[in-house]
C-alpha cells in the first residue's frame, strides 16, 4: 500500500511537529534575549549589594596598607584619576603625583597610621557612589578624613580624599598665630 504525505492522517501529525518547532525556536529567542538583557542587570545587583559594612572594610584596609607600608595595595584601592588632599595647604595631588610623594615613606617600612574611631558612610539612590567622613587616630593626634568611592570596573575605589588636622575650638585663637606667616604667603601666592 502506497501512502501520501497529503493524507489527513498524516498531515496532523506533521503540522504538530511544525508548531513544536516553532514553539522551540520562539522559547530560545525568549531564553537568548533574557540572558543577553540580564547583563546589566548584574551589574546593578553587584552594586545594589553595597553595605556600609563593605566600604568600612574597604577603608579599614586602605588605612592597613598605609600602616604596613603595603605600596601596591594602597594605591589600587585608589581610582586611576582620583585625588588625595593632605593636611597641608598645598598637598592637593593627583594619583601618580601622591605617589611620587608616597614612595619614599612607603619604602621607609611604615608611611602613616591612621584608624577610624567614628565614621559616617552615605550610599547614593543608584548605589554607584559613596561618600562619607571619619575621624582618625593618627600620629598627628585626631584628624578627620572625608571623601568620595566610586563602583567602576566591578570594584569600588577611592575616587576623592580630604585629610585634616582637627583644631579643638579651645585652643584655636593659640593656633592662629603660629600658622599664620605660613597661610599668609601662600595666599599671596594663590591670589596672583
């Protein structure tokens, strides 16, 4: 008996197997795209995981690496284009020029120890950036610290910090006059 693929009987079949095609084809474009637009979706999560813990620990470390004379570590915590303003008037460096700065006293065995004893941490809406304040224990006594952490390239980093020396208001009208000559020539110097 010779049969023919037109007959009703086999037509059914057939047209199942088509709708079961097609029906797979549609749920690997659905499966393909959900992955590929998942992608920054991830990237969201990463950052929407950021906890003030996280970036304590982040600092915490930062300031280790200082204190251990750990080079490396201290400056990848930092941006590639991230600023560090020092006690001093005129310490306003780039990276690569705090790192000039640095490397001597790195290479010295112990830069500067300084350890947060109070900190504020305040994460922005998109959970992209940080900023936050610190007061220090440190060999200059209690100074405070400030600035700025970034998520980019899937970590964050140091983008800005502020370190200064705390005068305590009891004894600033003491202090004045002995930084004075100092302030005085560098703002001549700034106001030409």
């Amino acid at each position: 008996i010779k049969t023919s693929n037109n007959h009703p009987a086999f037509q059914a079949p057939l047209q199942r197997r088509g709708k079961l095609k097609n029906m797979k084809k549609t749920f690997l474009l659905l499966l393909a795209t959900l992955a590929f637009s998942c992608k920054p979706c991830k990237i969201k999560q990463e950052t929407q995981e950021v906890s003030k813990q996280t970036i304590a620990t982040i600092l915490d470390n930062w300031h280790k690496a200082a204190s251990e004379a750990n080079y490396n570590d201290f400056f990848n915590a930092m941006a590639d284009e991230s600023v560090f303003i020092g006690t001093d008037a005129t310490e306003n460096w780039n990276k690569k020029d705090f790192q000039t700065y640095a490397k001597p006293h790195f290479d010295k065995g112990k830069a500067w120890s300084f350890k947060a004893i109070e900190r504020n941490i305040y994460i922005s809406n998109d959970q992209k950036t940080v900023w936050f304040d610190e007061l220090l224990d440190t060999q200059m006594k209690i100074c405070r610290g400030s600035g700025v952490l970034i998520f980019e390239k899937g970590s964050w980093k140091i983008k800005h910090y502020v370190l200064s020396m705390t005068i305590p208001n009891q004894i600033s009208k003491d202090v004045i006059p002995l930084k004075t000559p100092i302030d005085d020539k560098i703002t001549l110097q700034k106001k030409k």
